[in-house]
C-alpha cells in the first residue's frame, strides 16, 4: 500500500481524477477523516468533504506508474 495526499476541490478535478484511476487495475480508498470511499466512485467522492486534502491510498502493482500519472492531482 502506499498513501498519497490529493486535493480534488471542484467537479472537473473529480472527474478527471475518476477516469485516470479507472485506468488501472489497482484498488483506491479515499479518505477524509474516519471516512473511506472507494476511489473509482465519483459518488463517493462527492459525499466527502472536497474543501480539505483527501488522503489516497493505492493498493496493488505498479504504484510507480500510478503515482506519476495522479501527479496532477498531488498537493
């Protein structure tokens, strides 16, 4: 697993953030206090609290490639 901090802060981000996930065969929990959602959920997503960094963590193989291509998405 590794974890990284995401700032989603408006409904393009969650989008575009949905569609590079999806791409990829890992599994992504995304955090924001004691709540955790499935990242390839844009529902999800929207029912936390978007004004705060969101944590992400990645699970599975080639976390590098997944780590560069959500670089955008890094705060």
């Amino acid at each position: 697993m590794h974890t990284i901090i995401i700032k989603l802060n408006s409904i393009d981000k969650v989008k575009e953030f949905v569609r590079v996930i999806t791409n990829f065969d890992n599994d992504f929990d995304v955090r924001s206090g004691r709540y955790t959602v499935d990242g390839k959920s844009i529902l999800g997503i929207f029912s936390l609290d978007l004004a705060r960094p969101l944590e992400l963590d990645i699970y599975g193989e080639n976390i590098e490639e997944v780590v560069e291509a959500l670089r955008p998405f890094a705060e």
